[in-house]
C-alpha cells in the first residue's frame, strides 16, 4: 500500500505497539535546553537511572541568556542556576555535543540542530519544547515534548506514542514578491485555526513548498504546532540534500552516499491516502499580520480589523472582544493604520540568515522611525550571527538604528531582560501573540521578517510589496 | 505520580477558548528547577493584578476579584470547567504541574492542546473531553447553581452531577487510564521492554548507521 512520508517515519521507528495503539517509537535524537530538563535530569537521579544513550543528546542554554553585555555574565541569579544547572547534569551525564552559554555555535535549539547538521532526514527528533515541529523540514518526525517526557526518552530511548492522522497542506503557484514561508503559515493557521491540526501530522507539500529554501522550510514546519499539529514535515529533495552536506554532524564520505540513497526515498508515494487535506494558492497570499492574542486572528496585509459584532458564535465573539480590548485596537481600523513601538527579528522561527537578508534588504539606506522606541535583531544562532557580519548586514542593521544583539530566545518570550512594557506594541516575527508572551501586558503582531523591517522604518505595518 | 480513582468537587467555569500555557503559567516563573511550587502563581496575569515575580510573598498580592477563581463561590475547586483547545502553545508541563499544585485535579473541555493532554495525564491531573453541547450545559449549570459540583469517575469514564441527574461518558486510551487509576510510573513500564528496544536499536543501527556516529 501507498505510504505517507509521516507512516514511513512511524513505521521505521516503531518498537512495539498495544492492541490498542499505544506504540513505543524509538527516538534517534534529543534536544535539550535549560529551562524543561532540570527537572528531567532530577526525576533520573531520584530514581537511580542513567540515560539510555547520551549520543543521541545536544544540548544548548537558549531561553534564558541574555542578548547584551555577555562579559558580564547572566545576571538574573534564577536564570544563572537554570543555565548552570545544565551544564552540571550535561557534565555528570554527558551529550554528544553541547553549546553551552558564550559558544561560538551557541544559539536557538531549533535553529542550532539543523545548523551543525545533528537534525538529518529519517530521524525522529524531540526537545522539551513545542516548536520541535521546525526540523521536520528535513522530513524528519519531530515532535515537541513535557518534562515528564524527556525524562522518559532520556531514560529509554523511546516515547510512549499512539499513531496521529495523515494531512496534507499543498501550497500550489509561486508567492508573490515579499511574500514568505511566514505569511504561508499564518494564512494556513487563519484558514484552519489554532486547533485545525490537533491530532494530525501535517506534510507540506505542493511546488510553493518545494521552492522554498531549507529555512523557508523551517519557518512552515515551525508554525504547525501553532496550527495545533504537533509535527510538520517537508519531503526530501534537492534543497534539503544540498543544505546538508558538509554540515558537521552530516554524514561523510561512503556514508554519505549511503544516507543520500535512503533519504531520497522519504516522500509520500504517489496515491498515498490523507485523512484530510488543505489546499492554499500561493499567489493569492498576501503578507499577513496577527491582529489578536492567538495566532488564529490573522488578517492580510489589506484587510481590517473584524468586526465582533459580525461574528455569530458566541465564544468567538467574546474572544474576539477580549483581544481587541487587551490589543488596543477598534474594530475596522485599518491593519496599516496600527503603529507600533518595537520590532523584533528573531526567534526559531525567523531567525535565520535568509530572513536576516530580507529584512536588510527592505532596511538598506533608510532609518527606523521615531516613534519606534527600540528595533533589535536577534540572530538565532553564533553562525548566522558570523554569517551576517560576513555579510555586512549588521551594519546595514545598526545604521538603520537597530540593535544588533547576541543570539537566543530572547524576547520571543521574554525570559530574559528584552521583553515588552505594559501596553507596548511590537512587530514581531515570533511565532506566539498570546497575552504577556512578550512581556506583562505586551501586544504582539506576527508578521514577516520583511514586514517586520516595513513596519520598523514607516513606524507603522505597511504592505511590503508596494514599498518596495 | 498519584492516583486518579474518583474525585468529587467544585467547579470553576473559565469562559474562554485557546487558554494557552502562557496564561496557566507566565514564562518569568519557569526559572525554577524544581516540579513544585507553581500553584501560588496559576494563572498570574489573570488572577493578579499587580504584576507577578517568582519568591514574591502572596499574602502581599493584590488578587483580581474578578477572575474566576477569586470570587468566593468557587473557593476550594477542584475541576476547571473550560473552552476549546485549553491549554494550547508551549509545551512547558509546569502548567499541569501548576493546575495540580494548585488543587485542580480534572479538566473538562471540547478539546485540548496535545502536548498539554499528555503532560497532564502523566501529573495524574486528569483531561476530559466532552462534547460542545455538553461542555456548554456545564457552563449553564455553573452559573446557576452556586456550590455546583461535579463526580468524576475514571473507572467507569463518567461525568456527573452529584444528584445523579446528568451524566456524560468520556473517552480515554486504555493505557493512560491504566497509568493513572494506579498511579503508575511509566519509564518503569517502558523499561520492562529493554530487551526490544535493544534489539531494535541493533536493526536501527544496522540500516541506518550514520546515525549513531
Ligand atoms: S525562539 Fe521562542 S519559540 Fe523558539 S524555542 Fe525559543 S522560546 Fe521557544
């Protein structure tokens, strides 16, 4: 029978399974960062266990560093315990590779993996984090996981699963200028909703996936679990083998070849059956921007703010009230009449070179506007950081007024010390416009890398593909 | 992790959809290395309104009186009555650790964030999913009868009102169920399977080599 990239995943990992379903799959690589494993790493020592196979773990501190004055340290004594608490229980129990705080290869888990090649086709991955969904892009099976969980896969390799349904999400056409894999994934989210993906894993496909670039990629499976899918995947073609080789982790030599042969073989065979499947024409996505508190509230570019009196469900429409009140924004108004006050570019989900150049190029020779009290680009990682400077962006990036800041997390969820004031509003490129995600009180708008820097220079959105 | 047999109790209606973990527990609290703790600050930015940091002393808060479970008669709950998709976005299990810590030992909603599910049926805090038409009869029912409890039984899957007048049936995987009924460790179980995961990771590491280098 014709198989789905995802039942050729599941089937090559599958140890056991129940009558019922329940199955054990075996997982090839663990991620792990400071903030969900301490009480993993606890939970194995109570109980006298020791890790099942410490080659599968890379680790890195990403959620709590901060993004300045790395001479000094991290300041924040609790943050501090957090990070050397890992570097404790990496150094008892011991990883394949870690990237501990100061690395040069130190950065976002979901943007390091991939990077240093320890994410590679065929694999099935999982970090304590929800945004694991990213490295599907190498048509792996990755999944975000609990504390609880971690500790299971570090004590037996495997993680207690029951088999999710098959969707597939085709994206046909070419997008349009300044259009990105982002507004794909909001468009995506605003047609299906925050939980039209619960309990499926979702594969990308259609020939605008295929154009994307790896990080394009990324940026689409990152969003799936905003989608409510807990993994997202990307078939193996060219791009991906491209991407791969020499990377430091990626196999070499005769192995390569080898790896190249298998991984070619990770796509859906033609006729394979979906339980549900999507389509989006690509030439008709507009940039989009989050107007609410749930990635689902998304309106294009051109659009306005809906209206909840329109709105007909009654939990919908209280939710749209709220947001709305909590946003600071009428209903009708419109999106490029909303100004902001900060911009961040960053996080797992734009935080690579190629969102780096688009947001440059949109900046090059022009200035942040004055009511912007803070524009700060966080790269994802040490080597995009480098590769940016290379690059001369950085400085495309300072001239313009932005801030050019040391990798990590950072105010994608504000665990550090760049966060948003109450009642702030911020063009982000995150991935989560949730209340207080950004700080206490913060309002977020997802948007593009490229949008993003459109809405630096003007002081509020603007349609990137006509500013141009 | 506790057992999870019977429980009967208050109910407390949160009237919201998408209630995501960053709202059941706020990032600034996920600092902690420790499983315990965080019910003090379940649900800070709605419960408070003075804005909440980790070892801050409660008795100092301002709490919001308006927030569900501030108001006096849902004082004591043990069941979260919620929305579509509660506890969606990060994959943070201090929010079931909070929910627990806190005294809320079941929630009933039309769905839920699955990562969230998971984390919680492995805290023995138990997720039950009931119909939209069923989660909105709840609701009513709340709000008209002050004191409204709730009888939780997992054996026979079952909601229901403690006069016996309504009663809805839920669904779970066996195995979860198992776990939970007798508060089961599960890595214990899984490790009672050593020997296939061994020889499947020899068959892995024979087909696939290149990953284990
Ligand atoms: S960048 Fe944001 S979403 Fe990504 S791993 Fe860090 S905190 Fe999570």
């Amino acid at each position: 029978m014709p198989k789905t990239l995802y039942d050729k995943l599941w089937d090559s990992h599958l140890v056991r399974s129940e009558d019922d379903g329940t199955s054990l799959i075996y997982i090839d690589r663990h991620l792990v960062h400071e903030v969900t494993s301490p009480q993993a790493f606890e939970g194995l020592k109570i109980a006298h266990r020791k890790p099942w196979r410490t080659g599968s773990v890379v680790a890195t501190a990403d959620h709590n560093t901060p993004t300045t004055d790395w001479d000094k340290g991290i300041e924040d004594p609790i943050s501090r315990l957090q990070v050397e608490t890992l570097d404790a229980n990496i150094r008892e129990f011991g990883a394949k590779a870690y990237f501990p705080f100061l690395d040069k290869r130190q950065g976002i888990v979901h943007v390091i993996g991939p990077e240093q090649g320890a994410t590679l086709p065929g694999m099935t991955v999982v970090c304590g984090d929800s945004h694991t969904s990213t490295h599907g892009a190498f048509a792996c099976l990755a999944h975000g996981i609990g504390t609880s969980e971690v500790e299971h896969v570090l004590a037996t390799q495997c993680l207690v699963q029951k088999k999710m349904k098959n969707m597939l999400v085709e994206v046909e056409g070419k997008l349009g200028p300044g259009v990105s894999a982002k507004d794909i994934a909001l468009a995506l989210i605003g047609q299906i909703g925050t939980a039209g993906g619960t309990g499926y894993a979702i594969e990308f496909g259609g020939s605008a996936v295929r154009g994307l670039s790896m990080e394009g990629r990324m940026t689409l499976c990152n969003m799936a679990i905003e989608a409510g899918a807990r993994a997202g995947m990307v078939a193996v073609d060219e791009t991906t083998i491209n991407y791969l080789e020499g990377r430091a982790f990626a196999p070499q030599g005769e192995m390569w070849d080898r790896a190249v042969a298998y991984w070619r073989t990770l796509k859906s065979d033609d006729g394979a059956e979906f339980d549900l499947v999507v389509r989006l024409n690509a030439p008709e996505i507009k940039p989009q921007i989050t107007w609410g508190t749930s990635p689902e509230m998304v309106i294009p570019v051109d659009g306005r703010i809906p209206d909840p009196e329109k709105e007909r469900d009654e939990v919908r429409r209280e939710g749209m009230e709220r947001a709305l009140v909590y946003m600071g924004l009428e209903p009708n108004m419109a999106a490029t009449d909303i100004k902001i006050d900060k911009v961040f570019i960053g996080s797992c989900t734009n935080s690579r070179i190629e969102d780096l150049r688009a947001a440059a190029q949109v900046i090059k020779g022009r200035h942040v506007a004055s009511n912007v009290k803070l524009a700060m680009v966080v790269p994802g990682s040490g080597p995009v950081k480098d590769q940016a400077e290379k690059e001369g962006l950085d400085r495309i990036f300072s001239e313009a007024g932005f801030e050019w800041r040391q990798p990590g997390c950072s105010m994608c969820l504000a665990m550090n010390n760049d966060r948003l004031e109450p009642g702030e509003r911020c063009a982000s490129t995150s991935n989560r416009n949730f209340e207080g995600r950004q700080g206490a009180g913060g309002r977020t708008h997802l948007v593009s890398p490229s949008m993003a820097a459109g809405a630096a220079i003007a002081g509020h959105f603007v349609d990137v593909r006509s500013a141009k | 992790m506790e057992k999870f047999t019977r429980l009967e109790g208050i109910v407390a209606p949160l009237d919201r959809a998408n209630v995501d973990t960053d709202a059941i527990i706020p990032k600034q609290f996920l600092k902690s290395i420790k499983r315990s703790g965080f019910g003090v600050n379940l649900f800070d930015a709605w419960r408070f309104l003075d804005h909440g940091e980790p070892g801050m002393d409660i008795s100092t808060r301002k709490p919001n009186p308006d927030f569900v479970l501030n108001q006096p008669r849902y004082e004591g709950a043990s069941i979260l009555l919620a929305r579509k998709n509660f506890g969606c976005g990060s994959s943070r299990e201090h929010a079931p650790w909070a929910l627990f810590d806190y005294g809320i030992k079941a929630v009933i909603a039309p769905s839920f964030g699955e990562i969230f599910y998971n984390n919680s049926l492995k805290n023995g805090l138990l997720p039950i999913v009931l119909a939209d038409s069923e989660v909105d009869h709840l609701f009513h029912e709340v709000e008209a009868f002050p004191g409204f409890r709730l009888m939780v039984d997992l054996e026979q899957q079952v909601v229901a009102t403690v006069d016996g007048g309504t009663v809805y049936r839920f669904e779970i995987d066996a195995f979860r169920k198992h776990c939970l009924l007798n508060g089961l460790d599960e890595i214990g179980l899984t490790l009672q399977h050593a020997d296939e995961i061994k020889a499947f990771e020899e068959q892995h590491i024979a087909q696939q080599p290149w990953l284990f280098t």
